[in-house]
C-alpha cells in the first residue's frame, strides 16, 4: 500500500531557531498534501494545504509566515517551523490523498517537536 | 473549524466485547471516515462511508451515517487487545479532502 513518510520523527530544539520536517509520498505522487498539528490528548487540527507548484493555503489562525510550505516535488512536502517557542511543540503530521477513487487518505507517522 | 464531534468517550471494555462509538457534525458533508490512531503514532484508515450510504462493513467493523441527525457511530465486534487506540472520525466537507476531525474515543480492550 502507499505509503507516506516524515522526517525527523522526533525533534527537540532551543527557543527562538527554526525547524523544518519532511513529508514524502513514497510510492506515489500527491500534488497537494496536507499539513495537520495534534497537541498531547486532543484531535488533529488542520493547519494547511501543500500545493505542489504553488503557494500553500492556510487555516484561518495559522500564521503562514510562521509555518512556512513548500511543496517542492510531486513527493515532497516541507513545513519549517520559524522562530519556535515552546507553545509550538506538539506532534505534527502530514497526509497525502492516495487519488483513489475511495477518497483514501494515507498519512505520515507524524514528528513531534518539543522547543524548550 | 471542527466538524466531527464524537461524544466525549472513554471506553474500557473486556476483550470479546464490542464496542461502540459515535460521531456528530454540524454541516452537510462529502464523506465521514474514521481514523485509529495508536498512542503517539500517525493515523490508520479505517473505512469511508458516503453522504448518500447509510451502513458500511468492512470485516469486525460496522458504520453508520444518518444524515438527517448528521451523526456517525463506529462498532467494532469482537474486540482484540490490540484494538486498544483512539478514533476519529473525520468529515470531508469540501469535496477538496480537508478533513475536519472530532475530538476522538479512547478505547482500552482488557486481554
């Protein structure tokens, strides 16, 4: 099945530097994926659309000069986390539609970023 | 904005058991699908049921949708240890798959 990745899975970084996290379609292509932050015992809140070729879209509250994307390639998606502070760590994952038919979205393990 | 909204559950049930969980929303919806994730991992889909299905089965797991009280429920028959996770539903509003997720279910199946 397909298969989606992200990298680091885990991070820790000082207050005030910035931190960038992968996410790959391994055996497929995804034009647009999607960028979500879960903080410890909630749910997965959106935070924006990676298009690739594009400029991301973002959810109403996220600061795009914050949480910068770049969707370089049909199999790569990047979020940097700019300036972190510790109410920035949380676990962030990422998805990809699988383009099926089914509407099937494949997600990535996920990072979680603690900022000290 | 949040869509799904599962009722605040927190099951604990006895391996063998079934368990139940439900899901509601606020607005008209595409799809509704629902998630498991395991603690401190990504997510894992479950099933995807459409706007226009009321029931989907798909091996120990049952759904339901009832667009005219724009809920959900999830069963899970049997139970296994390793059902232990929480789950989500999801709602896919926009036809584009942004997914607004629910708050989740913890579920604990005892060996």
């Amino acid at each position: 099945g397909a298969v989606v990745s992200q990298h680091p899975s885990r991070v820790i970084c000082k207050s005030g530097t910035s931190v960038k996290i992968e996410c790959r379609s391994l055996d497929f292509q995804a034009t647009t994926m999607f960028w979500y932050r879960q903080f410890p015992k909630q749910s997965l809140m959106l935070m924006a659309t990676s298009n690739e070729g594009s400029k991301a879209t973002y959810e109403q509250g996220v600061e795009k000069d914050k949480f910068l994307i770049n969707h370089a390639s049909l199999t790569l998606s990047t979020l940097t986390v700019t300036s972190a502070h510790p109410e920035d760590s949380s676990f962030y994952i990422c998805s990809a539609p699988s383009g099926r038919a089914s509407d099937e979205q494949f997600f990535g393990p996920g990072t979680r970023l603690t900022v000290l | 904005s949040q869509q799904g909204e599962e009722d605040p559950q927190a099951l604990s049930i006895q391996e063998g058991e079934n368990a139940t969980m439900n899901c509601s929303y606020k607005t008209s919806i595409n799809n509704l699908q629902w998630y498991r994730q395991n603690s401190g991992r990504g997510l894992v889909h479950l099933i995807l049921i459409r706007s226009n299905e009321r029931e989907k089965h798909s091996g120990r797991l049952r759904v339901t949708l009832d667009t005219s009280k724009k809920s959900s429920s999830l069963l899970i028959t049997a139970s296994r240890a390793a059902d232990t996770a929480s789950y989500f539903c999801a709602t896919d509003v926009g036809g584009n798959n942004r997914l607004a997720f629910g708050k989740g279910n913890q579920v604990v199946v005892i060996p």
